[in-house]
C-alpha cells in the first residue's frame, strides 16, 4: 500500500485505515519515540484518530487563529477516545 500521509488532513478517515495502523506500529517497534505532527487544533478528526496510536498528545495551537473555543473542543475530543493530552505548544 502506498501511504500519503498528508491526505490525513483533508480525508481524516485514512488514519484509520490498515495501511496507516500498520505504518505507526511499525515505526513504534522501530524507534524510542515517533511523533506524528498535524495541522493546528481545528482539525479533532485527526487529532482524535491519531491518538488511537499515540502515547501522548501535544495540541499544537497558533496564537491569535486558534480560537479558544476550538481548543476545548478538540481537547475534549482526544480525551473522549481515550486520549492524553499532556500539553500544548504554541506555534509563531
């Protein structure tokens, strides 16, 4: 299978996809830690997809874009599935 993972963005569906597991799983058995950056908080289908696999989440926000209302939605979206923000980085 070929693997384009900037589609994730616009289809966040392929995330959930066989190809995408296997690839992630795949890079956890080959590295200490793997990170997987997206797009900023307005995306939670990707964010909540992706933290099926991750360890942790870092929500990655811009300052004056982000709104903070989108902050909390997609927060409490990872957090519905299972997943655990640990922190959030501000991007320039």
């Amino acid at each position: 299978d070929v693997l384009n993972a900037s589609d994730w963005a616009t289809n966040p569906d392929l995330v959930a996809t066989a190809a995408s597991s296997a690839l992630i799983e795949q890079l956890k058995r080959d590295y200490q830690q793997v990170v997987i950056a997206t797009q900023p908080a307005a995306s939670s289908p990707v964010a909540s997809a992706l933290s099926d696999h991750a360890d942790a989440v870092v929500l990655v926000v811009e300052p004056g874009q982000t709104k903070r209302a989108e902050v909390r939605r997609v927060a409490e979206d990872i957090r519905a599935v299972g997943g655990h923000l640990v922190g959030v980085l501000a991007t320039t």
